[in-house]
C-alpha cells in the first residue's frame, strides 16, 4: 500500500504540562487530554497535529499507535476497578475534560479541597461540573457547532442565575459505586446529546444542570484500592482522633473517618458519636472540608427561599436538589421539612422515581432518623425542593452496595436518566408539581 504524502495515522503522545499554560495550548486545539502522571497528559493525534503543537513550544513524545495491531485487543478505557467502575481521579478529570471539550455548553468549577488535600498529602480538588444551553435562538446544527466555539454563558458561581437550577451530587458514601457512575452519564447524556437529542437539548435550553459526580472522592480512592474485592468504605478519611483500635476500615465499613452526609449543620448531632462508627457525624457540624464545599455549593447557587418568619417555603420557590446513594430504590423527603411542603415535595419526588420505588420519609422509608444530611441542608437552609435517592435493589446481581459493572448500563443509568430528566423539568417549580401518571 502507498503512503499518504501526509501521515494521518493517530499516535498518543505523551506531552509534559508543567503549568496550567500548557493545558491551555493543548486544549485551545480542541484536543482532548488523558493524564499520564503528575504533570503529564497523553494525547492522540497525527503527525501534522503533534508538529502544529511542537511549533508553539510544546514537547511531545511520541508513543503507541492508536490503532491496535491486533484487531481482538482490547483496550483499557482508563484506570477503572471492579470490572469498570471509575477511580476519584478519572471522575474529576472527566468533569474537566468535558468542560473543555465543550466550552460553549459547560464549565468546569473548583469548589474546594478534600480533606487530605488540605493537609497536604495527596487528596483532590473537587469539582462541579455546569451545563446550559446558548442563550440564542439556534438551530440544532447551530447548538452543535457552537458547543466547541462559543464561551458558556451562564454556569456562575452566584445565584443570580436566568434559568433554574438542577443540582446533583453523588458518591458521598464512598462505597456507593453506581452513584458515581450515573453521574458521570447524566453529564455525558446532556453535553454528547446537546443539539442531537431532542430532550438534552430542552433541558439544556431551559435549565443549568450542575453536577458534582464525587462528593467523597477520598474515601472512593480507599474504596478502589481493593480492586476486584472494593473496601467498605464509607466516610471519608479523616482519621484525626481515630482509636488505633479502628485505624483501617474493616469488613463492614467501620473505621478511620467521618459520614459526611451525618456532618451538616442543619439538624446536625444527633446521630453516632463513635468515631469508628459508619454514621460517626463528626466532633461539630461541618467539621469536614468536603461538607463545607458542598454547603458554600449549595449558597454560591441558590438564594434562601424560604422567607425570614415563614416556616413554608412558598410555592414559588425554585430549583431541585438531588443526592445520589444506594441502595433500596427509595425517594426521601427531607426531614426538615413542614407537614405543608412535605406533601409538596412528596407529589415533587414521587412524580421524579422510578414506579416502584418508596418515597416517604426517613421512618416511611428507611426506618430510621438521620441527622446533618445533605437534603436537609439544602432544604432546611435555603428552602430547596431537595431530596435523597437510594437506587438499586437490595439484593441480586445489581443490587446492594456494589453492584456488578453492567448493571450500571442495564437497568440502573436508564431508570436514572429519566429521573434526572424529570426533576430538570420540574426545576423551575418543583412545589407546584400535581401528580403525573408514572412514565418511569
Ligand atoms: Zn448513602
């Protein structure tokens, strides 16, 4: 066969990116980047994209070809354990990339450290992640092209924000592996369908969806070092005042670190003071880096609806706010709430869950109170129609803790992606909800 005059065979490349100014160069390209390493990124592009790159001053070493010599291999999509579940790093960094990717429809936000990244050893940055349609009337093709042109308008970090609001968060509990995951696809879902697909586009149009796809992203990273047997681990790693009786997570889950969603300060105290307890709340409310960045989170997106005197949240407050957890296929209503907006928010999350699951209360639902939540932060705070989700059954293939990898995209993402879909649409009046015929 002959060759091309110009090669366009894709090779990875490896490229050192020392500062941020690197980044930059590689992603104003339009290229994707893959971490490879402290300071490193691996990308995939031909000769004439590595030498367009070389030419503004960056190093690039050329490595595999991306085409595989042996058309059965199979490759790695990235560092992933238990049979594909992410990694902290890989979740954060999609969150990123995706911003990047598509800088006209999504942007990328640092809301803090972790708890061992403020100590200094190791830990992460944790990320949430807004996506929102143009402003502009457009045609699809339109949307398409300006998802990699134009610069996002809207996705701030302030609650004046033009349309409602939907925010996600998942994998507080670190051994909850599904919840990162559906996550992960919802982000996918909306950025990937944003002009393709008639329902991520009218979501995108109407509402900003902001997700936070790992909320505990330390204790994930305990959780991943089991591998194909995941650690218990639940809270997240502060280990300060830990007993040396409970210095390593054990069997069930019990060990080093704190339940951040026991670590609220809306109706925070009352749950386990045992620190190597599961639920262990914390020596005070909110003791806990990642519980002080999702609380900033919640305030930096949405004002206090609930009026200064009134106990009711008025019936035309805005937003939802969703955390993500398994296991039991429940919806709960957070307890702060009054008799009034309870019934609302009951109509609200029952319209929202897949047919099946339970929606009530802690005591309608899982039986048992619970303190410092984020539901009821969000809530009880600011008068969001905020609530938990417990996905997946309890026993079987995909139910429990860990549920086998392919459950994810069987039956899980799917109930889940019409659920997201339904509290995007509900964003903008979530206490005037009436009662919808069941379409999940
Ligand atoms: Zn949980």
């Amino acid at each position: 066969m002959m060759a091309n005059a110009a090669d366009d065979t894709p090779y990875y490349w490896d490229v050192p990116v020392p500062s941020q100014a690197q980044r930059d160069i590689i992603a104003g390209a339009g290229i994707e980047m893959v971490p490879a390493g402290p300071g490193k990124v691996t990308i995939a592009v031909d000769e004439s994209g590595a030498q367009a790159l070389r030419d503004k001053g960056l190093n690039l070493q050329k490595g595999e070809p991306v085409y595989k010599s042996l058309p059965s291999e199979q490759r790695s999509l990235g560092p992933t354990y238990y049979g594909g579940y992410h990694t902290s790093a890989d979740m954060l960094t999609h969150a990123k990339d995706v911003a990047t990717k598509y800088p006209g429809i999504a942007q990328a936000h640092d809301i803090g450290k972790t708890w061992l990244a403020g100590r200094g050893s190791g830990g992460h940055t944790m990320d949430a992640i807004c996506l929102t349609g143009i402003a502009k009337k457009a045609t699809d093709q339109e949307k398409v092209a300006a998802k990699t042109t134009l610069a996002p308008s809207g996705c701030a970090l302030s609650p004046t924000s033009t349309k409602p609001r939907f925010l996600l968060t998942a994998q507080i509990h670190a051994r909850e592996l599904a919840t990162g995951e559906i996550a992960w696809k919802w982000i996918d879902y909306l950025a990937n369908g944003y002009g393709t697909d008639a329902t991520a586009t009218s979501i995108l149009d109407t509402t900003e969806v902001w997700v936070v796809p790992v909320t505990n992203p330390d204790g994930v990273d305990v959780v991943a070092s089991g591998g194909n047997r995941p650690k218990m681990q639940r809270k997240n790693v502060d280990n300060s005042g830990t007993p040396s009786s409970c210095s390593v997570v054990d069997g069930s889950g019990n060990g080093p670190g704190i339940d951040l969603n026991r670590n609220f300060t809306v109706r925070w105290g009352g749950d386990s003071r045992n620190q190597c307890s599961q639920t262990f709340q914390g020596p005070r409310a909110a003791s806990e880096p990642e519980t002080q960045n999702i609380q900033k989170l919640y305030s930096s997106l949405f004002t206090n609806q609930r009026p200064a005197g009134s106990t009711d949240v008025p019936d035309t407050a805005k937003g939802v706010v969703i955390d993500l957890h398994s296991y039991g296929n429940y919806g709960i209503i957070p307890t702060a709430a009054t008799p009034k907006n309870r019934e609302q928010l009951r109509t609200l999350i029952t319209n929202v869950v897949p047919r099946g699951f339970t929606v009530g209360t802690d005591e309608e639902t899982v039986g048992y109170s619970t303190w410092g939540t984020t539901d009821d932060q969000a809530h009880g705070a600011l008068g969001l129609a905020s609530f938990t989700i417990e996905i997946g059954p309890n026993s079987g293939t995909c139910g429990g803790f860990m549920p086998r990898y392919s459950c994810v995209d069987s039956t899980l993402w799917p109930q889940m992606k019409k659920s997201f879909t339904a509290a995007a649409q509900a964003a903008g009046a979530p206490y005037k909800q009436s009662p919808n015929t069941p379409t999940n």
